[in-house]
C-alpha cells in the first residue's frame, strides 16, 4: 500500500479535497472544520463538479454556521440545488448548524463518536472532516476509494464502512489519510468508473484488475 501512495502521491501532489480537487483549488480556499463538513455533506451522491457549484454558491450566501442555522432552507434549497437532493440536504445542514450552536458552541467536533450524532454524518463525512479539517489520520472511504480499492484486489468488501476497516490494516497509520487524498483523484482522472485508463495507470502492475 505505502508503493501505491507513493506513486500516486507523486502524480496528483496536493491531491483531493472533498467538493474540490487540487486543480480548481484556490488560494483562498480555508478547509475550516465548518466548509469541509458542510461541502461534504453536499458531497453525498454527487459529483465533485457539482458539490464545487452547490458549496461555492450556499458560502457565498451563507459563510458561518450561524447563518445556515437561520436561513430560509428553501433559499438553502435554491443554492445547493447543483448536487442534488435539495430539499433534503438544506433541511439536514439547518439541523446540522442547529445542533452545532446547541450542543457544541458552534464548533465542529474532532471526535468521531460526536461527529456521527449530527445529522447526514456516517463515517465517510466524519472521517472527511478529521482528515481534512483537523489533520488526524482517518481513512475517508467514498466511492472512488471502495470501488477502487476493490477492483485492485487489495480487500473484498461489501460497503465502504467494511472497506475503511480493511485498509486500516493494509495501511501504516501514518498515512491513512492520503489514502482518500490520492485514490480519489486518481479515480476522477485514471481509474473512472466507466472505461478507465488503465494505459496510463501508475499503478496498473499492482492492480488485479489490469493483469486479469
């Protein structure tokens, strides 16, 4: 595993971030406790493109868990409508905000048994936010990280949550987190769902798919 981060580490640097990848990254782009739990929320089945529309319009409006908390959730609805699911995701990030004032001082818990009470919040989205926002290592399995991770044969799982498990041992814990950073852009850019580049593959030798 640490080979396959490696290579994939040289290639795309910086990485995935979640709603974002390191190319439409911009400077001014702060991954605060609050952005990455709210965009990855709105990353919940959706593309990357389109939670990067739905999280850059709903901030440019609403920029504090104090203003989503007290928004219209149809105006909510209106701004996050590019990924999908409006309805139910404005209700669910005015809840989320709601509970932050209430049981958490408007602060983004780092632990991940407080962060799967909020609403919309598996581990996917908890590790995300320990990742990304508070620098912990945690392995933040999406679809790209099962689907891929499957398909090279390195575990045989059922569902992300198995995955995340599986790769823990696989994985020095040092770099658990560059798991999603890297395997996710990788399967934005190489390894896509539907007709993959495995000629242009880093780590096409290390893949059971490509040597079937």
């Amino acid at each position: 595993m640490i080979t396959i981060l490696d290579r994939l580490s040289a290639e795309y640097g910086k990485g995935a971030y979640p709603g974002r990848s390191s190319e439409g990254l911009s400077p001014e782009w702060d991954p605060s406790p609050f952005h990455v739990l709210i965009a990855t929320i709105l990353s919940q089945r959706t593309k990357d493109s389109n939670t990067r529309k739905a999280s850059d319009a709903l901030f440019g409006r609403f920029d504090s868990v104090e203003d989503i908390a007290n928004a219209d959730a149809g105006e909510i609805s209106e701004l996050i409508r590019p990924a999908g699911f409006p309805k139910q995701k404005a209700r669910a990030l005015t809840d989320v905000c709601g509970m932050l004032i209430r049981e958490y001082h408007s602060e983004v818990p780092s632990d991940i048994d407080e962060l799967l009470k909020l609403p919309m919040v598996g581990r996917k989205t908890a590790n995300c936010v320990r990742s990304y926002a508070f620098g912990i290592q945690a392995i933040c399995v999406d679809t790209h990280v099962h689907r891929i991770a499957n398909l090279m044969g390195l575990v045989s799982t059922r569902n992300p949550d198995e995955t995340e498990f599986e790769l823990m041992k696989i994985t020095p814990e040092d770099r658990w987190s560059d798991v999603n950073r890297y395997v996710v852009r990788h399967g934005q850019t190489v390894c896509l769902p539907n007709n993959p580049k495995c000629e242009k593959c880093s780590i096409a030798d290390m893949c059971g798919a490509s040597r079937a």
